[in-house]
C-alpha cells in the first residue's frame, strides 16, 4: 500500500492496489458478519486474519466493518458490540481492556475542503489512538487525527472532534470534558451481591 495514506498527505484512493485490498477486506468481513452466531471459533480465525492482532483475547459482535483490517492494531481483553465501524485507510491503535458500545464509529479519513479537490477525490487520513481502558459509549464518533487518553470514558451519541486526555468522563457533540475519573467513582463492593 502507498504509503501517503499513512500520512497527513493528500492521495486518491481510486487506484487498483488500493480497491483490490479493500475489496479482499470486504470478502473476509462477508464470511464473518454472515457466520452461524455459534461459530465462535471461525468468525475469531476469520476476523485475527483481517486484522493487525496477536491478541487471541477479544470480542467482535458482528456486525462489523472496516476498509482494510491490516491498518486496526488491536491488544488484550478488547470488546466491541454491534455494527462497530472502523475506516482505517490510516492506523487505529486500540489498547488493552477497552470496550465499545453499539454503533461506534472511528473515521481516520478526511477529504479535501474545496469542493472541486473534493470531486476529484481528494482525500488524506489521520491515525486515532484509543489507550488502555477507554470505555466509547453507543453511537460515538471518533473523527480522524484523534488521541483519547487512558482510562477515559466518552458518553454515547459523543463526537470527538479534539484530542481527550487521560482519566476523565468526556461527552457530548462536539465532545468535551465533564469531569475527571476519581477514587469516588469505585464502586463499594461491599454493598453488592455475591459474583
């Protein structure tokens, strides 16, 4: 793959090395969105394939959508429930021990602001980067060039236009920060039932 959709450079994606690897992500991503639901083990094989992972540890719900799959670096105890899309024409980078709701979105691609550029099929790509134990609520937006930091929570239906630091409850559209996680927010397992 050429390289200037890595970058915050500009490229057309209309090229014939760039459709035929969409296109064999597209095939893959067939078979494991149409898999029996009891077929655990072949939609896990299937989608370890696509994806950039050694991680045997995580949980796709179909579901699922991606334009490559090669680009979407995933780590331990990861969770993503249904109708998850990641556009990865530039890297996703998912931590360990983070979960997404329903319907999240992650966009790593960006198209020219003038409207003849754009016709033309200008476009560039921005990587994203969720940390560790980033939990995104349902129908969350993450737009390209975005970094969310470590243990922070992003509310549903949020937009993240700008970079979330590390341990705090951010939502809303466009995104911004709420508060910041505490030792208040521990749950008082004391009061809870039995496991």
């Amino acid at each position: 793959m050429d390289n200037k959709n890595l970058t915050n450079q500009y490229y057309r994606e209309s090229g014939k090395e760039l459709f035929e690897k969409r296109l064999h992500a597209k095939m893959q991503l067939k078979k494991f969105n149409d898999a029996e639901p009891k077929s655990f083990k072949e939609r896990q094989i299937i989608i370890k394939n696509l994806l950039n992972t050694k991680s045997n540890r995580f949980f796709i719900d179909p579901p699922f959508y991606c334009d490559y799959g090669f680009n979407i670096s995933i780590d331990d105890n990861f969770f993503a429930n249904y109708n998850c899309t990641l556009l990865d024409a530039a890297p996703i980078t998912i931590g360990k021990n983070v979960l997404f709701g329903p319907n999240v979105s992650l966009f790593t691609s960006t198209h020219a602001i003038h409207p003849e550029d754009r016709a033309k099929g200008w476009q560039c790509s921005k990587p994203i980067n969720i940390a560790d134990n980033v939990w995104l609520g349902g129908n969350v937006i993450v737009n390209p060039g975005i970094e969310i930091g470590e243990n922070s929570i992003i509310g549903s239906g949020s937009v993240v236009t700008k970079n979330i630091p590390a341990n705090v409850i951010a939502a809303g559209n466009p995104c911004q920060i709420i508060r910041p996680i505490t030792e208040a927010d521990r749950l008082d397992l004391t009061k809870a039932g039995s496991e």
